[in-house]
C-alpha cells in the first residue's frame, strides 16, 4: 500500500518486489556537519513531489516492482557495534534482492561491501564524491566516514575501487595505489571504468556532494567545483549495462538546506539510478 511513508512507487510486497530500499540512518562519524541520519525521511518525503517517469530513460519507476524496507534501526554511538548491525541486516536481504539503499553518513556503505565481497569474486566499486575518503584514519579512528574508501580497498583491492568527481584530499590520498589511472577529478573517466569493470559485478556508492554545493548545498562536508545534476545522471546511465548488484546515496544532511531542493535532488538521483540501474 502507497501511504506515502515510502518512496514513491516503492509500495510492493518484500518477497514479490525485485528491487528492496532500505534507509540506514546512521551519521555517528561525521566530521563537520551531522544530519545525514535524517536523510532517509527527507528523500522519501521529497520523492512524492517528483514526478516517477524519467525523461531522460523514456521509463517510469512505477514499472519497476519495488519494495521499501523502511530503516534500520541503530544505535548513535559506537561504530564498530553499528558496522555490525548493518551488516546483520543487510546480509540476508543483498542474497534476495537488487537493494538501493538510502545513507546515513558515508561510513554506511563498508558493511554493505563487506557482504557483497563474500557473495562475490571481483567485485568492483564505483564511488561518485567530492572527497577521496581514503585517509588511513580520522582524529584517530579507522572507522570513519573520512576512510570508509580506504577501508572498502582493503576488503576489494585498491585496483577494484574507482573514484569519479574526487576533488578533495590529502597528498597522501591521491598517491594510493593505482589512483592515477583510478581516481578521476570529474566523470571523464566513466566510459574507461566501464569497460574496466565488464562483467565483473561492481556496487555504485553515490555521495551527494559529488554535485555542486549550488545544487544540493545540504550535505555533511560541503565542496565547491563539483558537478551538474545532468552530467550525473547521464554518468549513471553509462554504467546502466553493467552487473549492478547494488547502489547507495549517502551524506545528504537534509537540515542545512531549508528549502528542501537538496532532498528533491536526493529523491532524484534514487529514481534515476533505480530506473537505469536495475
Ligand atoms: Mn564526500
């Protein structure tokens, strides 16, 4: 039943629906401005202002059989207990479902990885962000929102993750292996990751201020220069050919945005990449 709690057009069954959403709102390691938890919500709300055809596939999301799990439920503190939780959740619905799953800060996406690693071999990670998110730590902790990507090469291998928009980061950061053929300023690259990746299976984690700060000005770590909402999707639809076994957008931090445009873009990209993706 569509009461307008879900996302638009996720109003099926669990065990009928092909495609599962699942919010995860969790934000315990962000580093500048917390919120994200609050994003599942604000996407959903903000889905039913947005019409559900795509001019931009010729297809609506309505024609999809979509289920939404609504959120996990999480503790605010301890990471790692977090990380577990996650994992404990998510493991039995990646083996029955294609899932999109709304963030929650960019932590969120590690243990989703680290199940699809041991239902894969190869598998690869797109990541679309302003931030490399490669540093060894953050103020001392390995778990952060300010690593997850070095942790996430850790468990697929640095040649298996593929960085899009990066335009933030330390020294340190960009001479990781395999970052100069790897980790692109804009989305110039994506043709390349495609034929990279082939029919390997890969997971696409979408951190929203990979856009411009004009365009979605709600998020966690905010950065200039980024990228249009069109480039965006026109990038998604590139990997549309691909085995996507999964896909996330995370750090939307909803608050900092009062004119709730950040959300809509949010709601946006969801139904664009559920439509080209799955
Ligand atoms: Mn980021």
């Amino acid at each position: 039943m569509d009461d307008g709690s879900n996302f638009i057009c996720a109003d099926k069954d669990f065990r009928r629906s092909k495609v599962c959403i699942a919010g995860i709102p969790y934000d315990g390691t962000s580093s500048n401005r917390p919120g994200a938890r609050f994003a599942p919500r604000a996407i959903r709300e903000a889905s039913h202002g947005i019409e559900s055809y795509s001019i931009y596939k010729k297809k609506d999301l309505g024609d999809k059989s979509i289920s939404d799990m609504g959120d996990i439920p999480l503790p605010l503190g301890d990471a790692k207990f977090a990380m577990e939780i996650i994992k404990s959740f998510v493991s039995p619905v990646l083996r029955k479902k294609k899932c999109f799953f709304l963030g929650g800060e960019h932590l969120i996406t590690l243990p989703i990885v680290d199940v699809l690693s041991t239902m894969y071999d190869n598998l690869f990670v797109v990541q679309f962000d302003a931030h490399a998110d490669l540093r060894d730590s953050w103020m001392g902790q390995k778990l952060s929102h300010a690593s997850v990507m070095r942790r996430i090469a850790e468990i697929v291998g640095f040649e298996h993750l593929l960085q899009l928009g990066i335009r933030s980061g330390t020294e340190e950061e960009f001479r990781l292996p395999y970052r100069d053929k790897l980790l692109c300023e804009d989305f110039s690259r994506a043709g390349e990751f495609v034929k990279i990746i082939g029919k390997n299976p890969v997971y696409l984690s979408i951190d929203l201020d990979v856009l411009d700060t004009s365009i979605a000005p709600g998020v966690g770590t905010p950065e200039p220069g980024g990228r249009s909402f069109t480039e965006l999707i026109e990038t998604l639809i590139k990997f549309s050919s691909l085995n996507v076994v999964g896909c996330d957008l995370v750090e939307l931090s909803p608050h900092y945005d009062p004119s709730g445009n950040s959300s809509t873009v949010a709601a946006s990209i969801v139904k664009e990449a559920i439509i080209s993706l799955f």
